[in-house]
C-alpha cells in the first residue's frame, strides 16, 4: 500500500505536473509551428488559373508565366517545319479552362515547343554516279549543288562530297534541307573501247577490270549485307551488254553492273521422247 501511495504523490507532485505541461505545451507548439508551415510552403487555399500557351510563342508564354509567380521549363523541340520556331505545341499542367484544375505560385510548367530542323544521315555518294546521287539526296531531303572536276576517269561519278565547304563521311547527323556540295569526275570523250564481258565475273575481278578501263561505274547488290556477301557475289548483269563482235563505245559511257551472292544454276532437263509417238 505504502507503494501505490508514493505512485499517487509522485503524480500529483508540482516536480511532475511542472514537467508534464512543459512536455505538453512543446508538443502543441510543435504541432501547430508545422500546420503554420505547411500553410505556408504548400500555399493552402491559394488558386491560380494555368492559362493556355498552346500556339503561342514561347517567349510569350515565358513572360505570363512569370508574371503568375511560376517557373517553365522547356521540355522538348519538336520538328514542325509548318509553324514558326519555338510555338508551344504542348504543356504540363494543362490549361486550367480544359481540366478545371488551379495551381499554386513556385510550380513549375512545362513547355513543348517547335523547331524547323530535323537532322537526317548524311549517305555516302563517293564513286555514285551523279544521277543516283541525286536522288538519294532528294528522297533524304537534302540541297545540293553540283561542281565538276577533270579528271581521267570515273567520268559523271561523285570524287567528293562537301558540307559548309568540309568534307563530310556518310554516316554524320545533318540538318535536314542543308546544302550539300558534289565534286563530280567530268573527261572528255576519249579513246573509245571495246565492252568487256563482265558476267560471271567475281566482285573483285569486275572491279578491276572497270578500273582498268577508267570508266564510271555503278555496283549494286540485293542480297549483300557484309563485305564477305559482296566479296563472294558474282557479276549477273551488266550494261551496256556484252555483245561478241560489237562495235566500241565511248569511253565514258557509265557502267551498271549487278552482283548476287546466291545465284540458282539453270539445270538443263533433257527432254524425255515417247517412243510411242516417235514410231507412229
């Protein structure tokens, strides 16, 4: 009994109750120090209307936005060559008059707006006849001019390919509607030649015969995808055709030759008689 006494007088002792308001008045004051906080980082009650900046100019819609007390960012460029550079396309949040949503001042919104550039590959037309050449650069939506070289060979094939007056490898990213710079091979006529007869030919031997004769030439291939494919095709058609007896042509007449990797061999299946209708 002499126990729960000492409980009971420890309880109601000013040493306790003096502690225990103390302890309870910190908790409060804690309390309330963080909802006063809270009101204040998170801008309780506070409403402000997104407008919306879809069409407009991103400066434009730089200057209301923090006018309203809110940050931006610029989120992405997209290629839009039909409007003027840097129109907001899209952005986060969304207009308040289309989700009904508000938001608050510090928050950040995010613009998508337009570029008139895109960039493309820049292919690789070194030894590519002007005329093919072109159409590459057009199907890639590509500028170009063409100056011409002399030289001795290669006649009408592309000697070098320039960007902003460097020279550029296929492969690089480009601008899309940049201006690119052909060198192409022009000769005079020449001493005439005989067509060589090309089919049949490996790759390699197709290629050294047309560079021995300094002739333009063209080499195109559907079924190769490595150097080893094109090293083990063989010549399956040319043009100009090969024809026994012909008559010269034109030393720079451009050459087309085709390749293929797997070529099915014609079998030739006698015919099969009916003694039948052979005795008859």
């Amino acid at each position: 009994m002499q126990f729960l006494r000492d409980i009971k007088n420890f309880f109601i002792s000013k040493h306790f109750v003096k502690h225990a308001g103390l302890v309870i008045l910190f908790y409060l004051s804690t309390i309330l120090m963080t909802m006063l906080y809270l009101q204040y980082a998170t801008h309780h009650g506070e409403k402000i209307t997104v407008p919306d900046f879809k069409g407009m100019n991103s400066k434009d819609a730089i200057v209301q936005i923090e006018k309203l007390d809110l940050e931006y960012e610029i989120r992405d460029s997209v290629y839009r060559p039909d409007l003027p550079i840097g129109t907001v396309i899209s952005q986060n949040p969304l207009p308040t008059n289309f989700s009904h949503l508000y938001t608050k001042s510090g928050r950040t919104v995010s613009l998508r707006v337009s570029k008139n550039t895109d960039l493309t590959e820049m292919p690789n037309l070194i030894n590519k006849q002007i005329k093919f050449a072109e159409g590459i650069l057009t199907d890639r939506k590509l500028k170009y001019i063409i100056k011409y070289k002399a030289t001795s060979e290669a006649n009408g094939a592309v000697l070098e390919q320039l960007f902003r007056g460097k020279k550029i490898n296929g492969g690089a990213k480009i601008p899309i509607g940049s201006r690119i710079t052909l060198i192409v091979g022009q000769n005079d006529v020449g001493e005439p030649i005989l067509t060589p007869n090309l089919v049949g030919l490996s790759y390699s031997e197709s290629l050294d015969k047309l560079r021995s004769l300094g002739v333009p030439f063209s080499i195109y291939c559907n079924d190769c995808f490595t150097l080893e494919d094109s090293l083990a095709a063989k010549v399956i058609i040319q043009s100009p055709e090969f024809i026994p007896a012909s008559e010269s042509i034109p030393k720079s007449t451009p050459f087309t030759i085709t390749i293929q990797k797997n070529i099915v061999e014609e079998v030739e299946v006698p015919a099969i008689i009916d003694e039948n209708v052979e005795n008859q």
